[in-house]
C-alpha cells in the first residue's frame, strides 16, 4: 500500500522522432538528446509544434500545470533550447490549453494560453519578431480583455462571423464551488481601430455551456462555411454549437501532400484578398492539439463583404515547393494538390514586392 501522502514526480514529457517511410509506424525517443527534458516537463498539459519565426523549421510550445509556459526554438539539426524567458512567453502560470493564430492580421502567428482565474490569469502573446527588436520576440497583451476566463481548458481562435479577424474562445470548470457556475467564455477580436481588443459577448452569440469543459473542436461540422463549436465536458455530453452564418463571405483551403506529409500538416497559407493593401491572412495547417482535442485540418480564411475574386492566395509546403493562386473564387472549399517546382511571381505580386 502506497500512503496518500506520499506524492512521486510524474514522468516527464516524451519526444518521439518518426523513423520515416523506411521503417513505417517506429519511433525512437529522442527527449534528452533533443533537449526538452526539463523539470517543467513533468507538468506538460498542452503541445504544439508551430513555425513561430517563419524560418521553416517547426518550434515547440508546452503548456505546463503549476509552472509558466516552454518554448522550445528548433535549431533544425535535432536540437531544440528552451526560450521561453528571453522570448518574453513565460509571464503566466498553472496553464491548460493553447491555441496559435495571427489575430492581428500582420502574418506572424500569436499565442494564446489557459490559465487558473485565482493565479495570474490567461496570456496572450504577441509575435514581434518582425519587428527585429533586440531581445523580444513577444509582447504580453493579456490586458486587451481576454485574462480572466476562470478556471480554463481547451482554446481556439475562431473567426465565428467571417469577417476576417481572428476571435477567441475557450471553455472553463473545475471541482470547486467558486467555479462550478461559470460559463464558457467568447470574447469578439474588435479589430485595429481599438488596437485589436478584444469584448466577452458569449451569452450574446449563444454560447452558454456551463458544464466542466475540458475538450474544444472549431470545424465547419455542416459544410456551410460557417466554424462551429463543439465543447466536450468532463463528465457529461459534447455540446454542439451550430454557426448560424452571416452575409459575410469565406475561403477554405484543404492541402493534400505529395511531396511532403498527405494531408500538408506544417504547410502556411497566405492569403491576400487586395493586392494594393496590406491586409493579409494567414493560416498554419497543423494537427496541433489545445486540450484532449484538435481543430480541423481545413484552413478557413473570412473575407467579410467580398463578392469579387481574391487576387492572391500562397501555399508554402514542408517541402519547400511553393505555389501561388490568383482570382481564386471565394466561398468554397478549395482542394489543392502539392505540385513539383516553384511558380513564378505574378506580375502584381512583384509590383508590389517592389514598392514595399
């Protein structure tokens, strides 16, 4: 009999590296020669690889319980070193669950994590790596409005109205009385004319749930260009939260792989509706989970009140293979097969590349 007092540390996270299509479905362990075995490690809730500084190689963010966030830069040789402090990501505390999308429409992927209410709170981080600052990567902006969401689980960003800003919701609960009453939480990205803030309007939008959440899946369930919300509670039944649309319209972008992985996880789409103004969208397809669930696969881009085509849409696959779309029709699912070789730059692509 093993006292309940008596507390062991759990085991620490796992890396385990694919041997490849030459010996299909091993794997070896590679967690102490890649480097991500640390103390924080045995607390690990939340993982997802993400290319955070666009440099092609996949980074590693951890989500930890009773300690601050990891960030792990690969080095691309096997390698990775923890960074969170000098990346300005490890201001948080007691963590859940994560999501990773460009929220402020400037191409360069953000993240947001979960938090305990009664701690520090939720955090979201701003990517400023193109900034070129010296020495900070990320700016904490949990003071836009998204810090309090109580006792909190699984996350994403959603662009539930298709205007082509990045949302947030997550879902909340825990076995304590101050928390049991607590409904999930929406908050609406208000966009940059309030520095992109962000408003709680969940029991405006219909988002009520007030069960143990834990599980968050975003997908298009219905097929109708339209994101949708599935909650999986602790203990109870899935709540399905069907997306009842809006006049604005959508892209969505399926890659199928040839070269690279079959369904294009790690593939970054870009997708510019103008091509005489900045305004960009961009899109990681991965398979990264929040908390016990993943997304789609499916990029979903809203494109507000658009009716004529789209001037540029690229594909930038594991592979290296690039491919550029113009005139790309909007509502609808588009499927795009990962083709050899490197396409040329439109005419207007190159314009505009010289008069930046």
């Amino acid at each position: 009999m093993v006292s309940a007092s008596v507390r062991q540390d759990p085991p620490s996270n796992r890396l385990y590296r694919n041997r490849g299509p030459e010996e299909p479905a091993y794997f070896d362990d590679v967690t102490e020669e890649a480097g991500i075995d640390t103390p924080k490690s045995r607390w690990g809730f939340s993982a997802r690889f993400a290319d955070m500084n666009r440099n092609g190689l996949m980074d590693l963010l951890v989500v930890n319980d009773f300690r601050n966030s990891e960030y792990f830069e690969n080095h691309g040789d096997g390698t990775f070193s923890e960074i969170a402090s000098r990346t300005g990501t490890s201001t948080g505390a007691s963590e859940m669950g994560s999501t990773v999308a460009d929220y402020n429409n400037n191409g360069w992927l953000d993240w947001f994590v979960t938090a305990i209410h009664s701690t520090t709170g939720n955090r979201l981080y701003r990517n400023e790596m193109h900034r070129g600052w010296e020495g900070v990567y990320y700016t904490d902006q949990t003071d836009a409005g998204v810090r309090d969401g109580y006792w909190g689980w699984g996350t994403s960003f959603i662009d539930y109205d298709n205007n082509g800003l990045r949302d947030l919701v997550m879902v909340n609960g825990y076995f304590l009385d101050a928390y049991n009453d607590r409904p999930m939480t929406f908050w609406r990205n208000d966009g940059p004319a309030t520095g992109f803030s962000f408003t709680e309007i969940g029991p405006e939008v219909g988002l009520t749930d007030r069960g143990q959440g834990r599980g968050l899946i975003v997908a298009d369930f219905f097929n109708n260009g339209q994101l949708d919300i599935l909650v999986i509670n602790h203990g109870a039944p899935p709540v399905l939260y069907r997306n009842e649309g809006g006049p604005n319209s959508w892209l969505r972008i399926e890659t199928v792989g040839e070269q690279s992985n079959r369904m294009g996880i790690g593939a970054f789409i870009t997708v510019q509706p103008d091509l005489d103004d900045d305004h960009i969208l961009v899109h990681d397809v991965n398979l990264g989970a929040n908390f016990l669930s993943h997304n789609e696969t499916i990029a979903h881009f809203g494109l507000g009140l658009r009716d004529e085509p789209i001037d540029y849409v690229r594909i930038e696959w594991p592979s290296g293979i690039q491919q550029e779309f113009y005139d790309v029709e909007p509502n609808q699912l588009l499927t795009i097969h990962e083709m050899e070789g490197i396409l040329e730059s439109h005419p207007r692509v190159a314009a505009a590349a010289e008069g930046e």
